[in-house]
C-alpha cells in the first residue's frame, strides 16, 4: 500500500528566508550552472549528428542549388531548442581546439513569435546577425558601426530589400544554417487566412502563408540551410505544407525513453548520475543530491514522463531552490516542490510521484510478553 505524503526535508527551511543573503547567493550561483549544464544522450546525439551531416552535405552543393531542409518534432521542453544550442556551443570548441577563431554566425538561432510576418522574420534574422557583428568586432570604430547598420537596414525597408540584404550576408558573414524554432506558431488561424492549392485545403493566415512560402524558397534556392523545429503540435503545421514538409525529408526524433524498458531506464539513469556528477564538479552543491537515489529516479522519470530534457528542465527548478532556503543539496523535498508548483502547471503530470510512499505497518505486540 502507499500513502500520498510529500517526503521530509533533511536540511535547510521549509521556506527561503528572505534575509539569508549567503543562501541567496548560493542559489544563484548555482542556477548559472545548471541552466548550461549538457548531458549527452543517444537521442539528443542521433539527431545533432544528422543536423551536421545536413550542413556538410548542404555547405559542398554549389550556390543556388537547392538544398532542402530538415525537421524536428517533439513535445514541449523535450530538449529541442537545446540541441541548437547545443550544436552553436560545439562548432566553436571545435574551432577554438583547431587553432581556428570560431565564426559567431555559422549558425543562426531564431525563435517565431505569434502573429510573426515575414518582414519581422527577416529583421529578426538581420538584427540577430548585427547583434553577433557588433559581439565579434566591438562597438565604437565607425567602420563597424557602418557595416552593422548596413546588415539592420533601415525601419521602412521593403521585405524585398531585406530578403536580398539577407542572401548578401549570409554569404559574407558564412551563415551554414540558420535554425527556425517554435514553427508551429505559424499555424495558427484566424479572419485573414488564405488558402493555395499548393497547400491542401487547409487554411493558413495570411502571414504565415507568406512566411512559409519565402522559407520554402530559401531552401529551393539555396540560399541557405534552414532546420525548423516545433512542439508535437507542429506535426498539423507540417500536415497542412504537404510540398514544404515534402522538402525536409524524414523527420528527427527526439521521443521519451520508454520505462518500461531496461536499456531505457538505463539510459535515464545515467542521465541523472552524470547530472549530478557535474552538479558537483562545477560547484553548484558542494556535495552529491539525491539523483542517484532509486526513488527519486523513480518519481523523476515519471514526472518528466521519460523526456530528459523535462527532467533537466525540473532540477534546474529544484537545485536553485533548495540551496536558497539553506539546505546543503537537493534533496526529494525540492523536487517535490517543483512538481506541485511548476510541473503539475504545466499539465506534464497531475499528481507528485515523490509523494507516494510506502506504508509501514506498526510491529504487532505480544501482549503475554507485557503481561510477564
């Protein structure tokens, strides 16, 4: 039998105490960590791997061909936005160990907004390679400033001008591949849509007709290689592009581990050992938490729901945390937290797992022993 109780607390308050400057601080030092903390898995590789054999496949194509795309589809802090990241943070390692200076713009992250039409698309991809000039030549030398604002452009810039000023740069600054995030917002429906043969007969907003159309041509004219990701909802965006999705090939996963599997709890499992091994190595605990603990691996993986990147999602909630009402580490009591305040929010799972605890039974007592 079990009992639906949340697990005690070790350490530290049951609450932060406002006034606890150290502990404060301890707690921000250790959310610095955790939010870049990467651990690698199977899945989050497979995928990096294609990414990169899509951008060397794309980079030896003469210009003008085109190059098609790729796709990633999964659910909500899975760890897609993360493998972007990811693959930025790589690239430059790779080029600082090679002796080279890394290129700030071989890879280009931007993220869709709601309602985005494609004039704002194009200046987010302008300002985005402005802002990387202006981080890699330094500001104040006029020459720099020049050139920074030749990239931006000007406010009442046509959509024509900017999309030539983005084929001129992306070739000058060697822009490999930009990355377009929260795709599925340009699914989004209402009074203006449109409706075009070339995409079924589902509608789409004006908008986003118009944005999806120019990405499309991007990749037919190889201007440059674009991998869109989005949320599971974004499988009924790329339905209703039946010629656009037929452009990207064979979507990347990036599903859950299954737990009832043991090489898949396995993998979950070391996922959470390596976490917290760096958790440590880093100093943002000075000693282990309890993600090593077998019933805490247990609550964690349910409450994630086998997704590593909502299980890292959930410790960068606790760790912080705990260290910010004075405990010495993580311990069960903050993941606890984290569910009930945060995940539970956000529909991944609508009880604490870490509250579930086995009932003891009271030892029977002999009376004929009291007698005596």
């Amino acid at each position: 039998m079990t009992t639906y109780k949340k697990p005690k607390r070790n350490t530290g308050l049951a609450k932060p105490d406002p006034y606890d400057v150290v502990a404060q601080t301890r707690a921000e030092h250790a959310q610095g960590i955790v939010e870049n903390i990467w651990v690698d898995t199977a899945r989050q590789r497979q995928s990096l791997n294609e990414i990169r054999k899509y951008m060397r496949i794309s980079k030896k194509k003469r210009r003008g061909t085109p190059l098609g795309g790729r796709r990633l589809s999964q659910f909500s802090q899975a760890g897609k936005s993360a493998i972007a990241e990811r693959l930025i943070y790589e690239l430059e390692q790779e080029a600082i160990q090679a002796g080279s200076p890394p290129n700030p713009f071989r890879v280009i992250h931007i993220t869709i907004s709601a309602r985005m039409t494609l004039k704002m698309l194009f200046l987010a991809i302008l300002n985005r390679l402005a802002d990387n000039f202006a981080a890699e030549t330094g500001r104040g030398h006029k020459d720099t400033e020049k050139e920074e604002n030749q990239i931006r452009g000007k406010s009442g810039d046509n959509v024509m001008i900017l999309e030539q000023r983005i084929e001129e740069w992306v070739a000058r600054l060697g822009v490999e591949l930009i990355v377009i995030d929260e795709v599925q917002l340009l699914a989004t429906k209402n009074e203006r849509s449109v409706t075009d043969p070339d995409y079924g007969s589902t509608v789409l907003t004006a908008d986003a007709f118009e944005v999806t159309k120019k990405l499309q041509s991007f990749i037919d004219r190889g201007v440059v290689p674009i991998v869109f990701i989005g949320d599971e909802t974004s499988e009924s965006f790329f339905k209703i592009n039946g010629q656009f999705a037929a452009r990207l090939g064979t979507a990347l996963e990036l599903p859950p581990l299954n737990v009832k599997k043991a090489s898949d709890r396995q993998q979950f499992m070391n996922f959470c050992k390596e976490y917290d091994r760096q958790l440590v190595a880093q100093g943002a605990t000075p000693v282990p938490t309890c993600l090593t603990e077998h019933a805490v691996l247990t609550g964690l993986i349910a409450a994630s729901g086998g997704h590593i990147g909502r299980a890292a999602r959930i410790i960068q909630v606790a760790m912080p945390a705990a260290l910010e009402r004075g405990a010495v580490t993580m311990e069960a009591y903050d993941l606890s937290n984290a569910i009930r305040d945060y995940v539970m929010d956000l529909g991944w799972i609508d009880y604490d797992p870490f509250s579930l605890q086995p009932v003891t039974k009271a030892p029977e007592v002999d009376e004929t022993e009291d007698a005596e």
